[in-house]
C-alpha cells in the first residue's frame, strides 16, 4: 500500500535538484515544508519511496531521485 504522502515527499525532494543528481534532504526541514506531523510518517514514505526505487539512498541524507513525480502510481 502506498504512503499517502509519499508522492508529496517524492515532489519535495524532485525540486531540491535534477532527476538523477545526489541531493542533501534535512528531515526536520522536509516535515515542516510539506507538512508531515511526524518522523515515523516521513520514513514510511522514504521506505517506499527506496523500495519502488524512486529515491536511491547514498548516505547521511543524501539521495538521488530516479524518476519524477509523474510517474507515480
């Protein structure tokens, strides 16, 4: 089942750089901009987003996004 904010965090990181170029994420600044109440909410969308490998983790919040929000579905 999808996160019901998981295409919003996707938008989010897809505006901090270009598909396909490493982007520093800071997780508090991410909740407070798209309005996620809680951390466990922003990991489960992160986790699903890594797993449908949206997003490639690379390490201390870094991530590449693989593929824009438009294809989400």
């Amino acid at each position: 089942m999808t996160p019901p904010r998981a295409e919003e965090l996707l938008s989010y990181m897809t505006g901090l750089g270009p598909v396909g170029q490493p982007v520093t994420v800071n997780r508090d600044v991410a909740m407070a901009d798209i309005g996620i109440g809680n951390a466990n909410t922003y990991y489960e969308c992160l986790r699903y987003l890594i797993a449908e490998q949206f997003v490639r983790r690379i390490g201390g919040g870094i991530y590449t996004v693989l593929r824009r929000p438009e294809e989400f579905a």
